[in-house]
C-alpha cells in the first residue's frame, strides 16, 4: 500500500530534483505517523492530501484575499504599516528585510480577527471575518492532526504534549496571506527604485531567452512549531533540501510543484523540542514572472509564556541537550532582533 510518495518536482529551470514527500491522510494512522516523522527528521517538509480543509473554506479565504490585494494602495496601506502585525509592503519584519511581495499578517483568534476585518475590509468587514475564523477553525484542527500523528510517531502517543501548546486559548498563532504580484505588471516607482535593485541583485534565475523570477519571500525557517501553506496553483515555493548528485548528497533550492487541493507543512524552530531530531527546513518563496501567486499561511505557535523545553525521551546519553529551554516570548524577542536568513536557534544552542 502506497502512503507516501515522491512527486516528482523540478526548479523553475526544468532539472528534476528530489521530489516532495506526499502523506495520504486517508490511509493507515499508523503507518501515517511513521512517515510523517521519517520526513520531518529527513526534510522538515511534505504535503498532506485528503485533509478535512473543505475546498470552499479555502476558496472563501483566497477570494477576500484577492479582494483586498485588488484595493487602491491608499485603501490598504489603512491596515498597515505592520507593526508587526497588519498589511506590508515589500518590507518583512523589523530589520530591514525586502521582498517582491504584500501581505497581511493576522493574529489567529476569533476577537483579534473581528477587530482586524474592520479595518481591513470597510465594505463587508463580517464577510473577511468569517472567511478567516471558518479558513483558521479548519487549519488549526489540522495542526492539531498532524502533531498528534508526529506526537504517534515520536513514540509519544497519548500525551497531548504538542497538540497542547497550540490549544490553549492564548495561543500566539498567526495567519498569513501573501501575495506576490507578476513580475510583468510590475509598476516600480522611484520610491522603489534602490528596493528593486537589491532584489534584482539577488534574482535566482536569468538564462537567455526565459523571463526571471524575483525574491518574493527570502530564504528562512519558520520560528514556530507548524506551518500549514496553502496556495493558489501558481508555483513559488522553494525548500533548501539535500539532493544527491554523482559527488554525493549537497543541499539544493528544490521547487514545490504547486496544488491547491493539498496542504504543505513545513517544521518550525521551535519543534526542536525534539532536541533536533525533527529539523525545520530552509525554504523561500519566487515570484512568477507572467501569473500572480497568492498563499494562505498558518503557523501553529503557543502561548508566550509557554516553556519549549525538550519532550520526555528525547535526550538521551547519545544525544544530550542541544538548545536552552526558553519561553515563546523569549525566542519571539530573539526572531524579531535578527534579520530574516539568519539562524535563530543558534543563539539557543548550549555549547
Ligand atoms: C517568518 C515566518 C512568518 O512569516 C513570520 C515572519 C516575521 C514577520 O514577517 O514579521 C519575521 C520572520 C517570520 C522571522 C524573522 C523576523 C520576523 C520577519 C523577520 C525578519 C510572521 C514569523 O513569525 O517569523
């Protein structure tokens, strides 16, 4: 019986890189459980399919998101600038860290979102809050499969240890939408000038005769504990992942073949609880140069003053300690003092 597969992927070249884990949730919970952590300690990436996300919550969601980013630019900077949280423009985070790309960026519970939609959507604020609440209600009972099923795998089953952290009622969860507009319709006014350039500086691929891809979102890890990724069937996102060739095993920019039917997870820092056994994976999202892309992100975090601290049987005389035990907020004060690319728990790691 088939629970997992490689599916075939390729970078935006063409060259067939190693493909992306598939788990079929449909199948057996054991074996499921098996495989999931098997990828997560390989990669920290795979691919759900036959998940209970219900198509048109996700549909619902991507339509109010293509409403907003479809806004006069007055209209929406009204709900920026991200401080951290709101809609951004080309600019991540505090440090400054650029990309091709505008977002919103939501706090994931119910009052925030309510709050929020007022500012974000003046027309119809009830419509973008229940898309949000019924998207964010089916992708959290998702987390929350998933890590029981990692929970399963690790050995764990039962304890509810991870499922925990992210149940609790004040958890730190976001919602992200990205969207990362053609690079042909791009207009760059002069304001943007010296940003386009230091994209352009960092544009992955120009060969004779093919229009270039852009740096949409730059490479990084997610700091939280899961990431769920849905987007529309536009390809963009690239994960670091070790790809062998005739001089052996190196680590390579492996394109995700795009499917809006299924649900992308990805490791967070913060799973390394594990004490490293399961890595978060290094990945980075490309414009496309003819279509517009757009994602809806989770990440699945705890509440700030809750202890990430290695999980019963995890540390072992083979493999002692690796990182500090911290608090959410600590590791949050860390992330938001350090740019983008750059490793957050190293600064954790005991010597
Ligand atoms: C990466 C994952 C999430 O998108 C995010 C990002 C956050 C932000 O955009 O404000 C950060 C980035 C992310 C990690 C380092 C810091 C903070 C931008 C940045 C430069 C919302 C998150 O939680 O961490």
């Amino acid at each position: 019986m088939v629970v997992a597969s490689m599916a075939p992927g390729s970078n935006s070249r063409g060259r067939v890189l190693p493909g992306i884990p598939v788990i079929d949730l449909s199948l057996d919970r054991s074996l499921i459980s098996q495989l999931i952590v098997k990828t997560c300690e390989e990669f920290g990436f795979f691919k759900v399919i036959n998940h209970r996300v219900e198509p048109s919550v996700s549909a619902q969601l991507e339509a109010a998101g293509v409403e907003f980013f479809n806004l006069p630019a007055a209209e929406k900077q009204r709900a920026g600038p991200p401080n951290p949280l709101g809609y951004g423009c080309r600019s991540i985070g505090l440090n400054g860290d650029i990309g091709d790309v505008e977002y919103l960026l939501l706090p994931a519970d119910s009052s925030s979102i309510s709050n929020r939609a007022r500012i974000i959507c003046r027309k119809d604020p009830n419509k973008f809050s229940c898309a949000v609440k019924d998207y964010v209600e089916a992708i959290k009972e998702l987390a929350n499969e998933i890590l029981e099923l990692i929970e399963e795998g690790l050995g764990l089953g039962g304890s509810g240890e991870l499922c925990k952290l992210i149940r609790e009622s004040g958890s730190d969860s976001l919602l992200r939408l990205n969207h990362y507009p053609s690079n042909c319709n791009r207009n760059s006014n002069s304001n943007n000038r010296k940003k386009d350039n230091d994209i352009k500086s960092k544009t992955w691929s120009k060969r004779k005769g093919r229009k270039s891809s852009r740096i949409g979102f730059g490479e990084h890890t997610d700091p939280q504990i899961l990431t769920l990724l849905r987007s529309n069937g536009i390809e963009g996102l690239q994960i670091l992942a070790p790809a062998s060739g005739v001089l052996g095993s190196r680590m390579a920019w492996v394109a995700v073949p795009p499917d809006p039917t299924a649900v992308f997870i990805n490791v967070g820092d913060t799973l390394q609880m594990t004490n490293g056994r399961l890595v978060s994976v290094r990945h980075r999202a490309m414009t496309n140069y003819y279509k517009s892309r757009m994602s809806m992100i989770y990440f699945a975090a705890p509440d700030l003053h809750a202890w990430i601290t290695p999980l019963p049987g995890m540390i072992t005389a083979d493999n002692p300690q690796r990182y500090k035990s911290f608090t959410w907020a600590e590791y949050k004060t860390a992330m938001y003092s350090l740019k983008l690319g750059q490793n957050r728990l190293d600064h954790f790691k005991i010597d």
